[in-house]
C-alpha cells in the first residue's frame, strides 16, 4: 500500500506539473525551431528598487547584495520574435544543476516560468535547458567586477568589456538611464555570434548608464 501511495503522489505532482504547462501561452512556435539564443542577465539593483523586485525576499531581502543575476536563456527568431510554451511539460524537479544555479538565477517561481515559457522550446529534458544555462554562466560568468553596491554609474562600452565575447554580442537594456538588463547572444551551440539586426533596435541604453 506504501509504494502505491507513494506512486500516487509522484503521478499527481508530475500531472500538476503538466497543468502548469497548459497554462503557459499563448503556445508559438515548435521545439527546437528557432534560430539563435538570448542569455538574459538581470541587473538586480534596478530590479529590486521595483514594486515586484521589493516583494521578492529571496533577491532583494535584508542582508542580499546581487549585482547581475540570470533572468533565462531564451530561444529566438532573427526576425525579433520568439517561441513560447511550445509545449508541456512536467514541473520542475530538484537535480545537481539546478542546485547549482539557484545561486545565480534566484527563486523558484522564475525557474519554473523560464522553464515552461522557455525551456520548454529547446527540450522536454528539465536539466538539458538548465545545463545550457548553467554551461554559459560557467563560461563567461556574471561580470563580478561589477559590483551591486558601491559603483554609481558605468559607460556602456567599459560594460561590455566584462564578459569575453565580441561586442556586437551584447545588448544592453535600460529604463531611462537606469541599466536593467544584458543580453548575449549566442548560436545554437552556445557560442557568441553577432546580434541581429532587431535584437540590436532593441538597445536602448545611453553611452553612460546608472546602475542605481
């Protein structure tokens, strides 16, 4: 009866999982189909002076300091469209990946989001798409010279410089003057390749941004 019990409970929480997923829309696009990846950094400094960013305990409680953090890898259409929810798929189980990221992507209401919006456009396998991001931080990292306290404002062009890749791969978000996000673009295979044209559009930072 135990293990009945217990298969149970594994079979609800896997089809919770799979709810969760429907939910997820509109659905756009199929697996695997897209053409080129965005690494996502959150600037957390500007995300947590934010009504969401002040609820969120985890990223902006007493006693934190994160200066960029990952937002999500995000599969891509060079046309500046995307895919999303293109499929369902279980909820997000614990795993030595995802233990490891927790450290950089914070919170477990973002992980599931990312992983049914996004993730589940490159995979049905949780810890293939976690990899792939866990695969980039450990690559090119998430510029620790660039401190959440202490650094008012930096140029753009001294931004980029933090990670090892060309510039014509990153793009920088703001709101105002204020620096909100970095975006890398990276090909299928998750090396660095030039941005296209309508991720570039997309930049909309001055040559001095604030970081706070």
């Amino acid at each position: 009866m135990k293990t009945v019990f217990i298969g149970g409970l594994i079979a609800a929480f896997l089809a919770a999982g799979a709810a969760q997923a429907d939910q997820c829309g509109p659905a756009r696009g199929q697996p695997g189909s897209f053409d080129y990846y965005l690494m996502s950094l959150s600037w957390a400094p500007s995300y947590c002076a934010t009504t969401s960013g002040r609820a969120n305990a985890q990223e902006c409680g007493p006693g934190t300091s994160y200066g960029f953090v990952v937002h999500g890898l995000w599969p891509q259409y060079a046309s500046g469209q995307w895919p999303q929810c293109c499929q369902a798929v279980a909820a997000v189980k614990p795993s030595a990946v995802l233990d490891r990221l927790s450290r950089v992507m914070i919170g477990s209401s973002l992980i599931s989001h990312e992983w049914e919006k996004h993730g589940s456009c490159v995979t049905s396998q949780q810890d293939e798409y976690f990899g792939k991001i866990d695969q980039v931080v450990t690559a090119l990292g998430l510029a620790p010279q660039v401190p959440g306290t202490g650094l008012d404002r930096i140029k753009v062009s001294a931004l980029k410089q933090n990670w090892a890749v060309p510039a014509q791969s990153i793009t920088v978000q703001c709101k105002g003057r204020k620096l909100t996000e970095v975006r890398i673009c990276l090909d299928k295979t998750l090396s660095p390749m030039p941005c296209p044209a309508k991720e570039v559009e997309s930049d909309n930072c001055p040559g001095t941004v604030s970081l706070h």
